[in-house]
C-alpha cells in the first residue's frame, strides 16, 4: 500500500522479473510473473528536456499501447537503476509508478 498499489495486488499482478533495455531510440520491457504471466511492451524513447519519454507503439500482443511515460532516472553509487515517473498517459498513473519505482533495476550485459 506504501507505493500506491495493494499488497494483494502487487503480489498477484506485478510480481515477477521485469527486464528494460533502452538502445538506439527503442525502449522494450519484458516481464515474466510470478504466477506465470508474461508480456512485453516496446516504445520509442526521446529526450525532452531532462525528461526520457517513452511513446509505445502498438504491437501484436502488447499490453501498453497508445502508452506515453515520462521517466526520469539516475545510477546509484553501486550502479543500481532507480527510475521516477514524472507522467504518464493512458494508463494508471499510482501503479505503473509503483512498478517502475519499487525496487532499483541491475545491469545484466552490454548488449
């Protein structure tokens, strides 16, 4: 509830491995659940100011089309990701926060 999102909910809908990858101008989020869901949702990303928007396309099977986020980051002392949702467009701003911002993301491999 601390995040916006119910504890039942976040543990049911939200709970899994989520993996980003910003490259060239293009933004994917892969997510597997852990109750078995799994998704993906892709974006162009510009920068707008000291803002990164992510402007999703649709695509056969994604869940986050006509989705516009604007994201901001920044690299911990360890190198952990922590991203900051400043707006979002159609979709649910408390939860998508909630799952940007709920835990710091780690760098996997260069790609």
């Amino acid at each position: 509830m601390r995040t916006g999102v119910l504890k039942s909910v976040a543990q049911s809908d939200w709970a899994g491995l989520y993996t980003i990858t910003f490259k060239d101008g293009k933004f994917l989020n892969t997510w597997q659940g852990e109750q078995g869901q799994s998704g993906k949702c892709q974006a162009n990303y510009e920068l707008v100011g000291d803002i990164v928007r992510l402007t999703y396309y649709q695509t056969t099977g994604q869940e986050c089309e006509d989705e516009v986020d604007d994201l901001q980051w920044r690299l911990d002392d360890q190198g952990l990701l922590h991203l900051h949702l400043v707006a979002i467009k159609n979709a649910p701003f408390a939860e998508i926060k909630a799952n940007l911002e709920a835990k710091p993301y780690q760098k996997i491999a260069d790609q």
